[in-house]
C-alpha cells in the first residue's frame, strides 16, 4: 500500500542565494507550483555565515535551495552538512562548474547540484522528485562527481606535502614572493645577497616541483598556504 504524499503546501523551500533576481525568479517559479517558499535575507551589512547558518536551520524547511557563492557571506559549501543532517534535502545551484567542487557538495550531503546555466524548469524537476520521493541523481553520476573530489583531494594532500619539506627559510622567502616582494627585496629585508634568497627559490621550486615562482605561489595559493612566524 503507497503512502500518499503530502500536499505542495505543506513542502517548505528555502532558498539562499545572493543574486537576487535569481532568487526571485526561483521563488516566483516554485510559489506558482504551490509549495511553501521562505527566501533567506541576506543582509547588505553585519551578519556572518554562522547567523545564515542558524537562521537556515529555523526555518525548518525540506528542501534548501542553496548557492555555493554568498558574496561577502563566503562559501556556502559549509552550510549543506549541517542542513543535511538536519533532514533537509539541499540542492545546490550553482554557476561555478568545476566538477571537483560539486562533488565535495555530494560528499557533504547535497542531493543534487545544478548549473545555473540550466533552466529553472531543472530546478523545479528536482523539488517535484524530491517532494514525490524519487532519486534525483543517478548512481553513475554520484559516482563520478565523488572520483572528481577525491581525485582532487589526492592532488591537494600531495601539494602539503610538498610544502612540508621546506626549510623554515624556505617557507619564509615563499611567503614574501605570496605577498609579491622580489627576490632583491627579499634579500635586503633578509640582510644576505640576492645570490643566497636565488639559491633558496631555487630549491622551493625543486621541492614543489614547479619551474616557477608564479607557479609556486599558485600552488601554495591553490591549497591555502600561509606562511606563519
């Protein structure tokens, strides 16, 4: 015996997202299928993602309708777990497509994650399954969204380690070049020649694995790499 499903009414959609005429294109679209749209207000000055965060998780809704990018609010990836856990089924829609990325989304718990590049009918598709209890994403797709993350986290952890192997020097001279001092700079804040800081960047490249500076610092700016005294 089915169990019947509840009514659209009765089906509350969140929606978080910092443009506003997508919400409100979002939320025009779904009120005129009948569920129960709240939009979260962003505010223009105070407020962090903890308060979205709590705020979000009052309301009580069933399906979140989020965006990863929330303007000065930061990343909203670090909503979808505790949504999640919640009980709420978080479909993320977003306009960044690296596939490396939606998967971390899938990892955290998302249900599914869109482009926004999509029309609004495939946002609407994925809330009707939803409220009918269907899948929304298939196991191929979850499948190869996971191998993205994880083939991404692989290449994130063997970065670290690079970084680990250098000197406190080198970690030094590596965060002056971040901050985009030169290497005659970096000599006279040092008080040594320019000579001595060259073979130092010499050797960070060797350790990174990289041909360049540019390219050191795009690596240890890739995986969040500061230096600290």
């Amino acid at each position: 015996m089915s169990v019947p499903t509840a009514s659209r009414a009765e089906h509350r959609v969140l929606i978080i997202e910092d443009h506003v005429l997508f919400a409100e294109s979002l939320e025009l679209t779904l009120s005129l299928e009948g569920y129960d749209v709240r939009r979260l207000a962003l505010p223009e000055v105070g407020g962090s993602l903890a308060t979205l965060k709590t705020r979000a998780l009052r309301a009580n809704a069933r399906t979140v309708i989020l965006d990863l990018d929330l303007g000065r609010f930061g990343d909203g990836t670090t909503l979808i777990a505790p949504l999640a856990r919640s009980g709420a089924n978080v479909v993320v829609v977003t306009g960044n497509d690296d596939r490396r990325r939606w998967g971390a989304c899938m990892r955290q718990g998302a249900r599914k994650v869109l482009s926004k590049c999509g029309a609004l009918q495939d946002t609407l598709a994925t809330v009707r399954r939803l409220h009918q209890g269907l899948p929304v994403v298939t196991r191929e797709e979850l499948e190869s969204l996971l191998e993205a993350w994880r083939s991404d986290a692989a290449a994130s952890d063997d970065m670290r380690r690079r970084l680990q192997l250098l000197t406190p020097r080198e970690r030094e001279v590596l965060g002056s070049l971040i901050e985009g001092s030169s290497v005659r700079l970096i000599a006279q804040r040092s008080v040594v020649s320019e000579a001595t800081v060259r073979t130092q960047v010499k050797s960070i490249l060797a350790k990174l694995q990289v041909s360049s500076q540019l390219a050191a610092v795009g690596l240890a700016n890739q995986v969040g790499w500061r230096h600290t005294t």
